[in-house]
C-alpha cells in the first residue's frame, strides 16, 4: 500500500514535530482538527517503509479505521 507523509514544521514553542500518513489518492485528506498545522510533503512511500517506523499491519489499520496517521519522527528511530 502507498501512503503519503508529511511532516509539521518545527514550532519554537517546544511542540515536537509530527509525520501525518496519509493513503494516497483523490478521496485523501488532511483531517479538519490538524488543518491548522502547516505541513510539508515529505515522501510517497510504502506503509511499511522505515521513515513511518510502524508496521504495515498498524498503518493499515489506522488508515482503515480514522483515515490517517499521527506519529513524531522519534517513533521512527526506535524502530
């Protein structure tokens, strides 16, 4: 499955930086309570791909069940 990331730019106010996943295709959409972020497209990748740093069971999931991702960076490096 293809997804695409972004990631939030980094605030000064001490809030981590997020990655957004969301699947591609048209019907894809940044969820209205997260519209107030700015985001940057980071990657069009797979749903298992490294940079998520979750597997492709739990991507899949949440993309199934809330339409999109929330995870920080830092998840990723554990991985």
């Amino acid at each position: 499955m293809q997804v695409n990331v972004f990631i939030s730019e980094v605030q000064q106010d001490g809030e981590r930086t997020q990655m957004l996943v969301l699947p591609t295709g048209p019907a894809a959409a940044i969820p209205i309570h997260l519209q107030d972020r700015n985001w940057r497209y980071f990657a069009t990748t797979d749903a298992d791909d490294q940079c998520i740093g979750l597997p492709k069971g739990e991507v899949s999931v949440a993309l199934s069940v809330a339409e999109y991702l929330l995870t920080t960076p830092e998840v990723a490096r554990l991985s």
